[in-house]
C-alpha cells in the first residue's frame, strides 16, 4: 500500500484548502453579526416587550440590522446587561434611573458608557389596592405592606424614588407583578406598585370580580424635573377606575445604547444605521398594528440628565453623517 508522505509543498497545500472551509464559517460568522443589534426589553406582559418587536419589525433589514429583542428583568438590570452582558447593545429603561445611580454610586460607569438614542414614550405609575380597602392616596401606604417590585426593576427603582421624595415609609416587599398581584389578593399585602406604559397586558387581564382599584397619586413639586403629571382613563382599565380617570405620575421610557466603541468599529457604526433608520421609518410606528404608545414617540423630546448619543444629535441637527446602503459604507466614512 502506498504511503504518501506530505513534503514541504504539500503541506501548504494541504493548509491552503483546510483553511478554506474556516475562513467560509468566519465570514459567515461576519455576515451574521454585522448588523446584529441585542435589545433588552422587559418581562413576557410588559409594554417594553411590545416596543422591542415593534422595533425589530420595522428596522429589520434597514442597512442590514438585525435586531434581536430579547427578555429583561426591568431598568436597573438593563443598565448592567448593557455594560457587562454579552450580545446586549441597548436596552428600554426608565428615565428616572440614572437618578438612582447618581445619588448611590456617582461614579458608576454606566455615567460614562450609556447614553440614549431618544425617548419613545411615558410609562405610568399604577398603585393597585382591594376595593374594600382604607387605602385612598399614596400617603395612605405609611406603614403598610407594599410590593415595590423584584428586585432590579424599573418599579422597585421608582418606587423607592417616590416614597423617598414624599417621605412615606412602607414595609417593603419586593414582589413581581404576578406573585405580587396573587399576594394582594390573598390579603398578605395591602398595596401593589407597578409601572407599565398604559394600558399593560399585566393590568388588563385584572377582571371586576378580582375586586381591585387603582389609587390616584397627584402630582408635586417634589418630583419636579424627574416625573411629569398624567391621566389613566377607565377606558385604559373598566375593571380598576370607577370614573373617567385618575391623575398620576409618569416617567420617561427611553431607548438606551452601550456606545463605549470606537468611533470605525462595526458596532458603531450598525447603532448609527439604527438611530438613521429609527427616524427615516417614524410613520411606520403609527400604523394600528403598532402598540398605542407609539402615539407618543417624538425623537426630538429630550431627556433631562442623559447624554444623547452623538450621531443622534448630528442627524436631529440635519447633518448628513449617513453615507450609502449598508454598515458597511457607513464604517467608511467615520
């Protein structure tokens, strides 16, 4: 039997065509994540959610993005998935919580390495109490058995904001929506916080005979500058508002990017053909398939406290910064 043994020549040979299929599977690789964009959202019956595949459906494909919505535990969690999670470029949090990381860690990195793209809508605040309850304003919930939210969530964020600026203290319980909802049922809790862009799947699915109501919380000056006054209606929830309505408050839902890259790199460049495409495709999102939120949706709207991402501004400005079709093109020219 014959044995070839390789010599000098075919050895290379041998490595030029065993590369092939390699160097194939890194290209391949490339191509699949050029334009990937990981967005966090929010649990399965949030509005985040909704938003995220509002987003993915719309911006698909534009410039080559991919967008990949994904799962998250809420604005706190978001912020560190952002910085440390990997695959994950942005993310929909509260406006309300670099607040938060600015009263207890002020040199937070994520100070540095986040800014925000715009601002997409108002999340209301919603406190959920039994009907037959004594409980009829937030200063009524001193003392008393409250979830603020799991732990990491936008609510638990807000909640702990809110009663700390209007100085009423709750025997805390930190509580998802769906535990928190069956606990107030039960009658082991006398409240429940939550904030949701109205009307949330989570709340709508509460029926009349659950026998619950929403509490009104009106607006103060002591949350100037951070939250702004707002309505939920009985149209938004008949099974929660006897009236026409209830005032409250609401905080900004923003879309937030990791941009701590190099101004030539890939990922650079795909969160521009985002910001690109996010405004050249506004009138998409007002389609009646999109979530009603949508309705809200200005890019203009500033954010108090944040830092708009760069290329952003430049394209609100009518700068031209955007050069040809793809990430490609637009990597070229930065």
């Amino acid at each position: 039997m014959r044995i070839w043994r390789c010599p000098t020549l075919a050895i290379m040979i041998c490595a030029i065509f065993g590369a092939g299929p390699m160097q194939a599977q890194q290209s391949q690789i490339y191509e699949a994540n050029k334009g990937r964009i990981g967005l966090m959202t929010g649990s399965a019956t949030g509005t985040y959610v909704k938003i995220g595949a509002d987003l993915a459906s719309v911006l698909d494909g534009q410039y080559g993005l991919r967008i990949i919505p994904m799962l998250g535990r809420g604005s706190q969690s978001n912020i560190k998935d952002m910085l440390y999670l990997r695959a994950v470029d942005m993310g929909l949090v509260q406006s309300d919580v670099l607040i938060q990381i600015r009263l207890t860690d002020p040199y937070n990195e994520a100070l540095q390495k986040i800014s925000y793209i715009s601002k997409i809508y108002n999340e209301e605040l919603h406190i959920l109490t039994k009907r037959s309850s004594s409980i009829q304003s937030l200063s009524d919930l001193q003392n008393k058995r409250v979830s603020t939210g799991g732990s990491g969530s936008g609510t638990e964020l807000t909640a702990k904001l809110v009663l700390k600026f209007m100085d009423v203290e709750v025997k805390e319980h930190k509580l998802r929506n769906s535990d928190a909802l069956e606990a107030l049922k039960s009658g082991t809790l006398d409240a429940m916080m939550f904030v949701a862009g109205k009307p949330t799947a989570f709340a709508s699915s509460i029926s009349h005979a659950d026998n619950l109501r929403l509490i009104p919380v009106p607006y103060s000056d002591l949350l100037s500058g951070i939250y702004q006054p707002s309505q939920i209606t009985s149209h938004d929830y008949p099974a929660l508002i006897d009236g026409k309505f209830i005032e409250t408050i609401s905080v900004g839902a923003i879309l937030a990017v990791y941009d701590d890259h190099a101004k030539n790199s890939n990922r650079y460049a795909a969160f521009i053909a985002f910001s690109k495409a996010l405004l050249d495709n506004q009138v998409m999102f007002e389609k009646s398939a999109r979530h009603e939120k949508w309705a809200e949706f200005n890019p203009r709207n500033e954010v108090p406290g944040w830092r708009r991402f760069e290329p952003m501004q430049k394209l609100l400005a009518g700068e031209d910064i955007v050069k040809g079709d793809t990430i490609e093109d637009i990597m070229k020219n930065q």
